[in-house]
C-alpha cells in the first residue's frame, strides 16, 4: 500500500500511513467521519452465528476509534448452485441481530457469486475530530488494558475439525459475539484514554506491536495477567494452530524480547489470530485499576490490566 499514489488531504485524520482500525475524514470542525470494512470465511458453524460474529468484528473497528456507528452495508460471497438459500438467509439475519443491538442502519450491500460463503460489513461511524482514539500515543507510565480472553483462532481451528468441546465452543461464541460497545462507551467517559486498537487477525502481540512500532515508548506484557480461554493450551498442544499464528509470529518476533517466566505455549497464544477481539488500551497507571473495576462490574468480565508502558527500548516488547 505505500507504493501507490495516493491523494493527500488535510482533512484525512486516518488513512493508509498508519495500521489504525478504521479511516478518519474531518468534515467540519466537530465532526469526522469514521469508515471500516471488513469480511471473511465461517469460523463457525452455525449460519446465524457466523453472521453476529462477522458483524461485530466490523462493527467493534469503530468502537476501536471511539467513534459511534451509524450505518452498515453487507458484503456476501455466496455459492448459490451449492449452498440452499436459507444458509445465507440466517447469516444476514444474525449480522443484522447485531446491527440492531449497535443501533446502526442497514442501508444497503453488494453480493457475488463465489466458491466459498464469505460475509461482513462496511461500516459508517462518526466522532468529534478531537476525541478519535488513535493505536498511538501511549505515554510512558501507563498501564496497558485488554477486555477479551484470547484463543479464538485456535478454537475456530479445533472446530474445523470438531475437537472443541461444547462448553470452550460456548464461551468463545459468547466473547465473539460481544460488541465493544459498552468498553467503548466507558473509555470515552472515563477521558483519559492516549491509545487504543481492537485485537484482531494480527494476535495480541501483533496489534500492540502496531500501538508502538517507531514511537519513543516501548512496552512491557505480564503474560500471566492476560486472559486467555480455560482449554485453549490443551488444543494447541494437541495440535490445533492456525497458519496465521505462525505467520505473526514470524513477522513480528523480532520487535519481542521473552524472559524465561513466559512459558513456549502461551507466547504462542499471544500470536494467535483473534475475530471479534477485546480493546487493547493505555491510560495512565493511577487510572487503570478502577476503570478496569468498573467494567467487570459492568460485564466486561475478563478486562484485565496486562502491562505498562516504558521509555526503555523504545519500539520493542519484553513479555515476562
């Protein structure tokens, strides 16, 4: 994407220059516009799950910026000569389940034939210029704090193969499903927010690599305060790991320092691609735990503090 010539506008406040979550375009002085799309292949298998899941995935971009949603379009790649209509019926139906709860409209969409069910939304959203919560700008002496346990990668991966048991499909299905409406919302009430990123195909590690890639601030990750799904080791070790796992990895060890007290399996997770992700954000280190109080009161259940921004080795991530 850096290659192409793209066009320059003072009023693009989010584009292609930096891995934000959605685009920002400043229309007046107190209001942006906020746009996201974002579609991909079941990662489970029931049709109105698969659609809730799709759509929150897209929808919790905008959540990611602080921003509020407004409309949606669907995106659809169905098989019509090998799939019955009424699958693509209930994916629609569960997509717009969570349009609902969102309080978004639907306005419209684009279908084509393919070889393969694929389904999401481009997002509209809006938010006052001076409010967007950007994934950069943690300050030195925050804390770090994720809303979601992570393994969903390599749950959808043991589901494939029917190897997850019920009660690890469920919890899954339940975190996938959630909107980050709610964390949003107190984030935006609570102020003080300097950084934030939803936690998505590119695994823990990856999007807070992304929070302080080429910034003066490194970052430091308490691997046994991050929460991850009760059985997911157990999958991996079994076998279950999706390619994409390995391909952040790969991609980003080099910015990670690991000490000895992170064990080999849970380093792993904290690459594991995610769909539906909790929010990843900063604030500053006195605010934390009680915001954090509040949103496990609230329902966000599993929001954790899980690390601390450092001045020392500005760009990298030492896990311990």
């Amino acid at each position: 994407m850096r290659d192409l010539p793209l066009i320059h506008d003072p009023n693009l406040l989010s584009g292609f220059e930096r891995a934000e979550d959605a685009g920002v375009y400043k229309l007046s002085a107190d209001l942006a516009l906020v746009q996201t799309v974002d579609f991909f292949t079941p990662t489970v298998d029931d049709p109105f799950t698969f659609g809730q899941i799709a759509a929150a995935n897209a929808l919790n971009d905008i959540y990611a910026m602080g921003a509020k949603p407004l409309t949606a379009m669907n995106i659809v790649c169905f098989p019509i000569k090998t799939m019955d209509i009424s699958v693509l019926q209930e994916v629609l139906r569960g997509g717009l389940d969570k349009m609902r709860e969102a309080g978004v409209l639907l306005i419209g969409g684009h279908s084509v034939e393919d070889n393969e069910i694929k389904y999401g939304l481009s997002v509209t959203g809006v938010i006052h210029p001076d409010k967007v919560l950007f994934n950069r700008g943690a300050k030195d002496g925050d804390s770090l704090v994720l809303t979601k346990p992570l393994g969903t990668g390599i749950i959808s991966t043991a589901i494939k193969a029917q190897e997850a048991s019920a009660g690890l499909v469920a919890k899954a299905i339940s975190s996938m499903t959630q909107l980050n409406k709610k964390t949003s919302e107190m984030m935006v009430e609570e102020g003080n927010i300097h950084a934030c990123t939803d936690i998505t195909g590119f695994g823990f590690l990856g999007h807070a690599c992304e929070m302080i890639e080429g910034s003066d601030v490194g970052m430091k990750i308490n691997s046994a305060a991050v929460p991850v799904f009760e059985g997911v080791r157990h999958l991996m070790e079994t076998g279950f790991v999706p390619g994409g796992l390995y391909r952040n990895k790969n991609f980003r060890i080099s910015q990670i320092k690991v000490a000895n007290t992170c064990p080999a399996w849970l380093l792993d997770i904290l690459f594991d691609p995610q769909t539906a992700g909790g929010l990843l954000f900063s604030l500053p280190g006195n605010k934390a735990g009680s915001l954090v109080e509040k949103m496990r009161l609230s329902g966000i259940g599993d929001a954790a503090v899980v690390g601390e921004i450092v001045k020392d080795n500005p760009g990298k991530i030492f896990v311990y």
